[in-house]
C-alpha cells in the first residue's frame, strides 16, 4: 500500500465537549488503521446583527473558539508524535464537512453525537441526518463517553437481501477485529395492522427467513452469527439489546429515500443516535468496486 | 481468516514505512520507545520526575506525560480546570528543563477522564509506549485495569519529598482551613 492508499478519516469537530472525546477517538482509529486524519472545524453562518448589542466584530468572536478547538488539537495530536491535517471552513456546518470529505477522497466520517431530544434535533438543526444522507462515504457516530471498540457488533438486517450494505460492512469489521456478530431483525408493525389476522406470524417468518439467510452467509466467511428477533421500535429494540449484551458497535444502514414521517420523527438511524451509548456506524451504499474503509487489500 | 489478515497487517507496515520520504532522524525519533508518565495531580511528584528521567536516559526512550484531570464535570465555574491547566504547564516547564538538561525528549498531553481510560487511549495512539509510570494518587488496579502494557508505581519518602517541596505541606494545610 503506497502513502497515496492510505484511508482518509475526516472528523468533524466543534466546541462542545462530545466532539473533542471523539477527536481523540478518531486518532485511536486512525492508528488502528493506519489511517490519515483530517479535522474540520465550520463556524456557522451567523445572519444577525450583533450592533445593537455593541458588539462590532460578532463574526470574528463567533470563529475565535472553533480556531481554538483546532489548534488545541493539532497541538494534542503533535505532541503524541502524530501529522495531521486541519482544515477550517465557514458555512453550513453539514454542507462544508461533506465537501471537505468529498475533496479529501475521504472513506469515513466521524462525528460526536449528542443526546438530544426530537424537538431539539427539529430546532436546532439535522446535521448528522444530513451527512448520513449527502455524504460519499460510511459515517461512525460516536456518543459522549463511548469509545472506539469492534469486540461485539451489533446489525440491523430488516432490509438484508435487498440493501445488504450494514450486513456486509459487519461481517468486514468482524472478520477485521474477529468480532462476536450479533444481528437483529426488527418486527415494528403499525397498531392498525397487527390487530389484522396472521400478520404478526407472517411477519416472525419472514425476520426468521433473514436471519437464517443472514447466519448461512456468516457462515460461508468463517464467522457465527447470533441472531434475535425485536419486537418493539427499532431504536428501542437495539439500544436495549446492546446495553443487555455489552455491543461496542450497532452498524445501521442510511436510509437513501427518507419520506415525510422521517423528516418529522427523525430517521432510525438520528433515533438510535440519541439513545445509544455506544458508537453507531451507518453503513451507505457502494459501488460495485468500492471497498470499505475497513479493507486493508491492495 | 484470522492469520490472512495477520499477514496484510505485517505487509503493510514494512510496505509503509519503506515508502515514506523521511530522513534517517526522523525516522529514528519516530521509532524510539516512549515511557509514558501519568498523573492525576497537576503537579508531577519530584522522585517520579527524577527517576523517569534517568530510566529515560539509560533506555534512549522518549518521555510521554500525561496529566490528567479525574473531575473535569466538576461544578465550580471551571476555576479548578485552570488551576489545573496553570499548574500543570509550570510542572511540565520544569520536566521540559530537566529533560533537556539530560538529552531526553519530551512532550506532554493534558487529558481528562479516568485514569484507566486515558491510559489505554494513549497506548493505542502512540503505538510505542513500553511501559507507563504512575504518579501517587493513582490505584495501580485502576490504571493496570486496562492498560495494553505494564505499569509501575513509585514508592518514595513522603518525608524527604515534603523538604524538596515545601509548598505541598503548605497547600494541605491552607485547604483544611475551614471557610467562613
């Protein structure tokens, strides 16, 4: 592998505390993987006017703590011996981070993410959503006090024939880290439908047909897949189960066509993110010769 | 599976490092051994610094240390974060002098979190510490917990160390005076 082939870790940070643990957990990742960093601070647009508060240079004081954070970084990271690189950018924070991944030819974003509730995702802001979305590459989420282990993954397989990206990239980081793989098929049917006859039953054999389709494949790569079915909301279902069971990892897949119900109640994946406590990977879709930032071939 | 992969990792460090345009110094500063140095007070204890620096010497190995801050969600209006900050840059000035005094290089990190977490972040970060070295204050269960690598304490006359360091009986008994 030449100095040209190296995989591109592009994390996104800012002034709050959960985007500086995930900083130090991208350059865990990054020497786990041999990885290049690249640290993108954006300073939001600010469109106001901060005269009548006598305050003449806002823009210049609105930039100054997000500069910190870079240089506090670049001084953190030298000090450990390690290059890296810091990129600063102002505008749109989702707009710019994707343009830096995109110029950087970047295989994975790392961004913090933080508790919030629906209405404060609503207020302030769909920034993850919207990466997970327009981004070029897998997106890791990380919460605050999480950190970066691949011991126990945990994947959503509801849509696995069909949309195998989460599944796949699973078995990739299990057969990377030899990983305990645990994979879950979510029945959430609307209360109208379940009063319906047999529709539960149908739906429990299909998730069971997945999931055995799901655990032939592990098997077929040398790896042992357990298997659960949840019956409950997907997010509820996963963020119990991996705090029941210890996961290091959920790996979801990024829903490509979001509709009107994910605009307003937030996506699974936005979901999980408020809840979880461990680090989310959301796996995108890839072309055919597209690797994951996991594979180490030439 | 697991041996195939084994092999890529192996292939790929040799390929790497061969392939970086780096001069024979740098390439030497990169691979030297780093010691790595924790404590949780701002203030490193003076027998730690002495002794670190001379195993540092006779080892030819680099000098990491670490202050970290156990109470960083402490609520006082941040006044014990830059104590702490304060503190510990006239602490790692004093490290810094001595170890230049000795040849040895250094360099410090602030962190903040629990011990045990600190330590294993470091160790995969900077892929070649050989050992870590705590300072009092520390449980050795807790840093050895998840440490990748061995640690060691340092026993050391409280006694002795309270004559080179006067001001640490001073601060003990200025913060058991009762506020009123």
């Amino acid at each position: 592998m030449t100095r040209e082939e190296k995989k591109t870790i592009v994390a996104a940070v800012d002034t709050t505390d959960v985007s500086q643990a995930m900083f130090k957990e991208a350059l865990v990742l990054a020497s786990s993987l041999r990885a290049r960093v690249v640290l993108v601070s954006v300073t939001p647009e600010y469109e106001g006017n901060m005269n009548r508060f006598f305050l003449k240079n806002a823009e210049l004081k609105l930039k100054e703590p997000f500069e910190q954070v870079l240089d506090d970084a670049a001084d953190y990271a030298s000090s450990l011996g390690l290059e890296m690189k810091t990129v600063r950018r102002h505008g749109k924070p989702s707009e710019e981070i994707i343009e830096v991944a995109l110029q950087e030819k970047a295989d994975l974003i790392l961004l913090g993410s933080s508790r919030r509730l629906q209405l404060e995702r609503m207020m302030l802001g769909r920034t993850i959503a919207e990466i997970i979305h327009d981004g070029p590459c897998d997106v890791l989420l990380i919460p605050k006090k999480s950190e970066i282990r691949f011991n126990k993954v945990l994947v959503e397989i509801n849509d696995f024939p069909s949309r195998p990206e989460a599944g796949m990239l699973a078995f990739e980081v299990a057969k990377s880290y030899s990983s305990e793989v645990h994979a879950m098929c979510v029945i959430d049917i609307a209360p109208d439908k379940s009063l319906r006859y047999g529709v539960q039953r149908e739906a429990e054999q299909k998730a069971l047909e997945v999931m055995k389709e799901y655990a032939a494949q592990g098997e077929e790569q040398g790896l042992r897949v357990i298997t659960e079915i949840g019956r409950n909301m997907p997010e509820r279902c996963l963020v119990e189960y991996a705090q029941k069971n210890n996961i290091h990892l959920i790996v979801l897949s990024s829903n490509e066509d979001a509709g009107m119900f994910e605009m307003l109640w937030g996506s699974v994946v936005e979901r999980v993110a408020s809840k979880a406590v461990c680090p989310i990977l959301v796996a995108k879709k890839k072309k055919a010769k597209e690797k994951s930032f996991l594979s180490y071939a030439i | 599976m697991g041996e195939a992969y084994r092999f890529d990792k192996i292939d790929l460090g040799t390929v790497q490092s061969s392939s970086l345009d780096k001069t024979g110094e740098e390439e030497s500063s990169k691979k030297e051994s780093i010691i790595l140095v924790v404590t949780r007070n701002a203030h490193l204890a003076e027998p730690v610094m002495e002794y670190t620096l001379n195993l540092a010497e006779r080892l030819h190995c680099r000098l990491l240390a670490a202050y970290v801050d156990t109470l960083p969600q402490l609520v006082d209006g941040g006044q014990r974060n830059r104590k702490f900050i304060s503190a510990l840059l006239q602490s790692a000035e004093v490290y810094r002098s001595k170890a230049m005094a000795k040849g040895v290089s250094f360099s410090y990190v602030q962190e903040s979190g629990r011990i045990s977490k600190v330590i294993n972040r470091l160790c995969h970060i900077a892929k070649r510490i050989e050992f870590v070295v705590i300072d009092r204050g520390i449980k050795i269960e807790e840093a050895v917990s998840r440490a990748p690598v061995p640690v060691f304490n340092i026993f050391y006359d409280t006694f002795n160390q309270s004559e080179r360091e006067p001001w640490l009986h001073r601060k003990i008994f200025l913060q058991r005076i009762p506020k009123r």
